[in-house]
C-alpha cells in the first residue's frame, strides 16, 4: 500500500555506509551483499529498485503478524508519546498486560513472565531459573535444534552453528530427538521411533547421572532445524521422565509460539505443559526487541524470598510490551490463530503434498499452521540430501540456484542447508498463499535439475 516509486542512488546510498561500517550477524562480511530495503507492508517488503517480495520466510520465522500491522505501529506510537522508557524495577501498564495476556494463554500454570529482549536471553535465563531451583548443573538438549547465540544458548544448540563456540560446554548433554524421515534409530513409523526416542532419553539420563541434571531442554516442534513434529505421546513421554527424576522441562517456543503452528502455542497440540517455556519472535512479531519466561508456579516460588540474580536494563522495556499487548489482542480480536491454522490445513497443506508428488527434489513436506518444511534431496528413493549436511559455496549450489528463481518470482524464501521453509505471516491470504506457492512451484525446478 506504501510502496514508493523506486530510488536506486537512495538504495545505493544505504548500501554504501551498510558496505563500509555494518558488521553483519553469521556472515563473512566480504562475501555478503545484503539487499538493500525501502519498505514493507503486510506479507511484502521490497527494494529501492521497485522490485517487491512475497515474504515467505517471515524475516527470521518472526513477523507473525505481518509487517505494519497499523494497530501495533499506533500502539508503539502511543506509548513513545507516554513513555518511552522505565526501569524493570517499577509497575508499569503496559508491562503489567503484557504479562497479563502472556500468562493467560500460556499453558497450565506458568503464570510468572520473565522478559528479555529475545530468544537467547529467555533460555540464558530459563536454564539458570533451573539451575538454581533444581541445584543441579547438567542440562540435556537435542542434536538438530536452535537455541539462540549466546553462551549458554549456542551451547545448547545443536546444529553446526554451534561447533565454532563450543569450547566451553558448560554442562551441556547432546541426545536424539525423533525424527522419523531421517530416524537417529532407524525406526519404521511413528510409534517405533517415539518409544525408541524415549528409551535413548532414559539411557542418556541414567549414564549422565539423574541426579545431576537440572533440565531438558526441547523445541516443542524443532523449526530452523527442519519442522520435525514430534510423534504422538513422545513429549508426554518426556515430561513424564522429567517428574520421575525431578528434572526441569523447558520447551523453547521462541518460534513455535504465538500462532505459528495454528494454536497459541505448539505444546497445545500436545496437550503437555513445561515447568518454564521460553517465546520471543511472535509475541509482538519483533516489531521492537522483546522476549521472555513463562514460569511455573513452583519455580516461581524458589524466588519468593530468595532473589532471583538476574536481569537486564531493558527487561520488560515499556515500548516491548505495548507492541506485545497490541499484538496479542489484534491476534484474538482478528482471528489470526485460527487463520494460520486454517491456511495451513485448507491451502498449504494440501498444496505442498501435490507439489512434492510433481517434484522429484521434494523428498518429504512436514509441518502445520503456517511452519511448513520441504525436505530436497537428490534422489527420492536414497532420501540424499540435495546438499552435504553444513555445505557451503560450490556444495551449496543447488540451494542457491533454487533461492535465487525463488527471488526472481518475487518469493523471499527461507532456507537453510538443503530445505526450504513455508513460513508465512498467520495473517497471510488464501490468494497470498497461493501467488507464493506458485511461484515456490516453478523454482522447484531449479531443485529438481540437481537431481539424480
Ligand atoms: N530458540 C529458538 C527455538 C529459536 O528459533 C531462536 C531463533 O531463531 C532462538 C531461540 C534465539 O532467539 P533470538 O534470535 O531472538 O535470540
């Protein structure tokens, strides 16, 4: 709706001080050439040069609402006109709301928010809340999840983003997590590798000492590592092991969480609570820095007359917190759970799993709501990936030329090693779905040319 007329020497401009002084996130900074943005609106944004994108990859998995939605952008305004900002310490309105609304969505009875400025920091501080109430030190996180870049949470990680900060594992145990198309237990269906799952996490538990591990911490559905939904009964099956030994249960939903996969959270599909569960991303689409910790009622009570020894500047910053409150209500009063969750069963579902039986590069579609994965491969039958596990340059040719028709289509993808994910807004239209994934269609053939 507010897309300028193009202005290439503008776009040039930004590129240039981008080139010579931004420093940028993951990235060989003389290999990167970062497109410059004008504007977004919705489920687009586009460049100086006029060239506009159907935004399927949702920034990072975090612009649920989609970009600009008028009642946060009025809400944010507003509070700068009040109150920018205020020390954590005070009650303030829009903080007390916020985790009002938090709280009364979040499940069972984690009623107790802790806010951060994102992701990382919330599993920084949900691991140390365990820690401390626990007294015990290990934690327990699987192979094939993200958890965030700082120093507990790339620890926790584990995928290959982890393997350059990993001298210091600081109490860190890796296990397998089911994953059935890719079984860690070469299991036959879904019931086979929930309970050879749950074995391997006992074992894991007995031969690291039960009484030394303070938590397990999980993606209630793993996201940037491939969309893998759990197996029925698996995560009741985990929570069940963590009340047996006294271990603390953290699901991280900084991406599942708040619409994504069609509920408010992915550990309603489940129907199991945590004792702490971790979101960001979605609670106010990242329209300004916000993060957090649900807390049971239990571990909030180990720092009822104990303090609890941590926080930051900005915890709970007011501006966070009315962008977060707008958000969550324009997310009920629009119905843009029950959207995501509809799209996903009535339009990208059903889409994905046809262009898959057309496409010999699509070797699985998984997934839900508006969190949908394809797995590429080279060949259907030996399930090899389309690229080496953590390819890069020439290796990772065959993903690039897919991103980049992707981009010609004018579809932003997200992609990561040799999948791509369908990650739109859980505002985004039937016809939206469709221009995207017809366009995802023909750059599938980009894929299917690196086949074998
Ligand atoms: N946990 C999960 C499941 C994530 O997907 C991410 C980010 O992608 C994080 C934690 C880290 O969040 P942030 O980047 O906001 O620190």
């Amino acid at each position: 709706s507010t897309h300028p007329s193009p202005d290439p020497a503008a776009g040039a401009a930004v590129k240039a001080a981008d080139r010579a002084h931004v420093f940028h996130s993951w990235s060989a900074q003389g290999l990167i050439d970062p497109l410059a943005i004008a504007g977004a609106d919705g489920s687009y944004f586009w460049d100086y040069d006029g060239n506009r994108y159907l935004d399927f990859s949702c920034q990072l998995v975090n612009t649920n609402i989609g970009h600009q939605h008028p009642k946060v952008v009025a809400a944010i305004q507003e509070q700068a006109a009040k109150m920018c900002t205020i020390a954590p310490g005070f009650a303030v309105d829009a903080r007390s709301e916020a985790a009002r609304l938090v709280a009364e969505r979040t499940p069972g009875d984690l009623d107790k928010i802790f806010f951060t400025n994102g992701g990382a920091e919330a599993v920084e501080n949900a691991v140390r809340m365990a820690r401390l109430h626990t007294g015990r030190s290990k934690v327990l996180s699987a192979y094939r999840s993200y958890h965030g870049a700082t120093a507990a949470a790339i620890n926790l990680t584990g995928d290959p983003r982890r393997w350059p900060s990993d001298t210091a594992s600081a109490g860190v145990v890796h296990f397998w997590a089911p994953f059935l198309y890719r079984s860690p237990f070469h299991a036959e269906n879904e019931a086979q590798e929930c309970e050879r799952a749950l074995r391997h996490l006992e074992d894991t538990i007995a031969y690291e000492g039960p009484a030394g591990i303070a938590a397990i911490i999980l993606e209630t559905i793993p996201g940037t590592a491939g969309i893998m939904v759990p197996p029925p009964g698996y995560l009741a099956g985990v929570r069940e092991i963590c009340d047996r030994y006294g271990i603390v249960f953290i699901l991280d939903e900084v991406m599942a969480g708040f619409g994504r996969t069609g509920h408010w959270f992915a550990a309603d599909h489940f129907g199991v609570t945590p004792d702490l569960l971790t979101f960001a991303k979605g609670v106010n689409s990242g329209y300004v820095p916000l993060g957090g910790v649900a807390i049971s009622a239990e571990i909030a009570a180990t720092f009822d007359q104990r303090p609890y020894p941590g926080g930051l500047t900005y915890s709970g910053h007011p501006l966070a917190c009315a962008s977060a409150v707008a958000t969550i209500n324009a997310m009920a009063e629009e119905g843009i759970v029950e959207n995501a969750a509809a799209i996903g069963e009535n339009v990208i579902g059903p889409a994905l799993k046809e262009i898959a039986e057309r496409h010999p590069s699509v070797g699985e579609v998984r997934g839900l709501g508006v969190f949908w994965a394809l797995d590429l491969v080279k060949n259907k039958e030996t399930r090899e990936p389309l690229v080496p596990y953590n390819a890069s340059g020439a290796a990772n040719q065959p993903m690039a030329d897919f991103a980049a028709a992707c981009k010609r289509g004018g579809l932003w993808p997200f992609v990561n090693m040799n999948r791509t994910h369908v990650v739109p807004p859980c505002t985004v239209t039937e016809s939206e779905a469709k221009e995207g994934l017809a366009i995802l269609d023909e750059a599938l053939g980009a894929a299917d040319a690196h086949t074998v």
